[in-house]
C-alpha cells in the first residue's frame, strides 16, 4: 500500500507546489492510516485543514481504496 500512496503523493505534489506547498509522505499504517507532513506554504495556511480533508484525503482515497484515514503529523 506504501508504493501505491507515493504514486498517488506524487501525481498530487504538483498542485500543492504550484500554491508555493509540498507534501511528504511520513508512515503508513498496516490499518490504512496515512500520515504526511504538509511542507513549505501549507504549513501556515489557515485553509490547510480544508486542504487535508477535502483535497488530499480524497485524491489518495481515489487512488488507494485501503486507506482509511490521511493525517497531517
């Protein structure tokens, strides 16, 4: 599941980089719990809950079924 959700960082990374962000895959978890570290502009961004939740966990849900939650550590 690891390889499949580094696929599905890295098909994503570029839109967070254009808005001056980066996303780096930290663990996942053998229950499906992905945790990334939110880089660069989306540190501070008070919209970066919105971005979690509605932007990234979506995309890799789309792209890796198993996964079952996305954490911001």
């Amino acid at each position: 599941m690891k390889e499949e959700v580094l696929r599905a960082i890295e098909e994503l990374r570029p839109h967070l980089q254009a808005d001056g962000g980066d996303i780096e895959l930290v663990d996942v978890s053998e229950d499906g719990v992905v945790k990334v570290r939110l880089l660069g502009a989306c540190m501070g961004c008070p919209m970066r809950q919105v971005t979690l939740t509605h932007g990234i966990t979506r995309f890799i849900n789309k792209h890796v079924p198993g996964v079952k939650e996305v954490q911001a550590v």
